[in-house]
C-alpha cells in the first residue's frame, strides 16, 4: 500500500491572529489528507496564540520569544516539520487564503516533474482574485526583473520554469532542505527567498510556477503595506546584502548603486512631500552598515 506523501505547512505569525485565523481555515479546508499546520508565533505581543489555538487545538505550534525575523521565525518551523517526518514544506505567509486543491496540485506536480528544488503557487491579489501578483522572476545577465502577467510574454495558464518563487508560498521537497539547508538567517526580513532560489538554481534544482495552486495574497500586511523608514531600512540592508553574496563584476556594482539611488530617491520623495524625518536618514545608514558588516558567505 503506498503512503501518501506528508505536507507541512509553515504559517509564521507576528500580531495578526485574524489574518492567521483566515489563512488556517482555508488550509482545513484542503482535499489532501496528509496536511499538518504548523502555527509560528513570532514573538506576538499581543493574544495572538491563545486566540489560534483556541480555534484550531490540533495544529503544531512553534513559539519564539521574540520576533526573529521572516528567514529565522520559518526556519523554526521548517525544524519542527522535518522532524515530524515531513516529506513536504510549504512556508506559506499567515496574509494569504489559499484554493481548497492547493496542496493537491502542488504535491502532483512534485511527483510528476524531475528533480524539483522549489514551487511556487499562483499568488494573486486577496482582493483582486483575477489580477496576478507574483507569478515568478526569470534572470538575464544577472539582473532580476519580475513577471507580472501575460503582457510580459508568459503564458501564465501553464507550469513554467523560473528561477524564483515568493516566499510567501514556498513549497519544498525534504531533499532540498536536507542537502541545501534552511533559510539565511542573516536576512532578518526581504531577499531571503531570492537568495534562497540562488542557491537552488547554482545546485542544479529547478523551480516551478504553477496556475494550479491558486493563493490569495493581502500584501505586506505585517509590515502595514507602507513605506515605514523600518521597512527601507529592512530592505536597502537585504538588498545589498544580497547583491554583494550572490553577484560578481559588474552586474554587482551596477545593482549595489541602483539600490542606493533608490535609497536617495525616497528620502528625496520625502523631503519634497514634507513627510521628511531626519531619523530617516539613520535608518538607511544603518541598513547599509548591517549589510557591510554581515560576512558575504554562508
């Protein structure tokens, strides 16, 4: 008798127990059978756990004391369903609904295609169903650029290669996360997908877009959906910090001072709109510096 294969589906939650609430509930919903939910509780500060778990008593729960990031708060997770014996991991962000036949269509396609480092689903707007967010990237000459639907070329009804899927619905086959390891830590939030999808594509992994594994994606959520000095200061770090790891020559430097004109060009938006803080500044700089010091290889 074959064993169905076992999915484990990693929801991280920082503070928006609503949003988790929704997000589980879809997951119960699923068609496949073999389905554990892992709650992530991310250092909440609110009454985020009591609530979740007193909603939904059998999910597995992992809970760190302080928030650790996106990369660190899922590696946890990822921890706790490798050793449940998982032969799946989905990381799937707590803003999201997903289609009851997600997990079915996502495990066929891993068992249908070789060599399958990464899927990633078909996210779209939580509010615009029928309007693509993220399909997926494809790279020329070192340089990303994204794929936001069929105007770009892609016909978006059909699996395709790439060479990234958002974090935001990751799936993973066991054998990736046993040879090419866990997330990189040093990404406290941004890039760590991308990065991650760097050194699956460098090992000979492929990765997948599937239309068949339908996510419904509220964006940005944890972090308001704005442009917070927080949030850029999150960003310019990780944005570095990757292009100094994962890029060499040219194509480096051309994008390390892309992302510093962009920088610039904030707090010049800023400035002009009157919404102007001096402690902005800061926040940049301090973005940069943590990418300097953060040693450049694993």
């Amino acid at each position: 008798m074959t064993t169905s294969p076992r999915v484990h589906v990693v929801v991280l939650n920082w503070n928006r127990p609503a949003d988790t609430i929704e997000c589980i509930q879809s997951l119960l919903a699923q068609t496949y059978a073999e389905t554990q939910i892992w709650l992530v509780d991310n250092g909440s500060t609110d009454d985020s756990v009591a609530l979740v778990t007193a909603r939904f008593p059998d999910i597995g729960l992992v809970r760190h004391q302080t928030n650790l990031g996106f990369a660190a708060g899922n590696n946890g997770g990822i921890r706790a369903a490798l050793a449940a014996g998982a032969d799946y991991v989905w990381l799937l962000n707590n803003d999201t609904v997903v289609a009851a036949d997600a997990v079915a269509n996502l495990v066929r396609l891993a068992q249908t295609e070789a060599n399958v480092g990464a899927i990633g689903a078909r996210v779209v707007y939580y509010d615009q169903p029928d309007r693509l967010w993220l399909g997926g990237m494809r790279f020329r000459h070192g340089i990303y650029f994204v794929q936001l639907g069929e105007q770009k070329g892609l016909d978006y009804s059909q699996v395709l290669d790439v060479d990234f899927v958002s974090g935001c619905a990751m799936f993973l086959p066991r054998p990736v996360l046993d040879t090419i390891g866990l997330l990189d830590e040093q990404y406290f939030m941004y890039y760590e997908d991308l990065d991650y999808c760097f050194r699956l594509k460098r090992t000979g992994w492929r990765i997948l877009y599937t239309p068949n594994a339908v996510v419904r994606h509220k964006v940005s959520q944890s972090m308001d959906g704005g442009r917070s000095p927080y949030k850029q200061y999150l960003n310019i770090g990780s944005a570095l910090r990757f292009y100094s790891r994962n890029l060499r020559g040219l194509n480096r430097a051309f994008n390390v001072a892309i992302r510093l004109a962009h920088a610039v060009l904030v707090l010049f938006s800023l400035l002009v709109n009157r919404r102007f803080d001096p402690a902005n500044i800061g926040w940049y700089l301090r973005g940069v510096w943590s990418a300097v010091k953060s040693p450049r290889s694993r």
